[in-house]
C-alpha cells in the first residue's frame, strides 16, 4: 500500500457521473410522489379485481398442491383483469388525470 493518491482511471469519472444520475432520479421529490401515486393506483386496480382474486383463493384453497393445475382459468382471469387496471398505459392516465395532486405532492415533499 502506498500513501500517494490514486490516480483516476480512464472510465472512472464516467461511472462517477452515471451514478449520481442514478441517484438524482432516485432522490427526486416527484419520483417520490409518483412512486406513493403507483402504489395507490394499484391498490385501486387490486380492488377492482377482488372478485377474480376471491374465486382464486377459494380454488386454491380448495385444490390444494393441485392448484396449478385445476386454478389456471381464475389465474388467467386475475391477470385479464390485473392488465386491464394496472397497466402502464392507465397509470399514464390516471396520472393526467391527477395531476395537481402529484404537484401538490411534490411541493409538500419538498417543504417537508
């Protein structure tokens, strides 16, 4: 070990850089919100599904070690409907849609 610095490699700094992009896109305050706003809207679409999702669970209950086999239809229902409500295209929309909640979000992020 020597106690001079080490120099910096070539592709050193560019990695420095990539990083702390990274790490602003991780740390903004409306990442942050859209984050919380993702998380309700998929609690809405879970909600949304609940009647699927319940007839899954009495199937599986039902069936057992079995369940992959006899459950596949309610399985396949629960992810029709899971894509219709929470696919990426109606987050967009439902982030339009709310759009001065998430500004609202951001300034109270910001302010807290």
């Amino acid at each position: 070990m020597s106690s001079q610095p080490e120099e910096e490699k070539p592709g050193q700094s560019n990695r420095a850089q990539v990083k702390d992009d990274g790490r602003d896109a991780r740390l903004s305050f409306r990442k942050f919100a859209e984050h919380k706003m993702k998380r309700e809207f998929k609690e809405e679409a879970i909600k949304k599904c609940e009647q699927p999702l319940k007839n899954f669970g009495q199937c599986a209950q039902e069936s057992g070690l079995l369940v992959v086999f006899k459950c596949r239809e309610f399985n396949r229902k629960i992810n029709e409907c899971m894509t219709e409500h929470n696919s990426p295209e109606k987050f967009e929309e439902f982030l339009k849609a709310n759009q001065d909640e998430l500004d609202k979000r951001t300034l109270r992020s910001k302010t807290a």
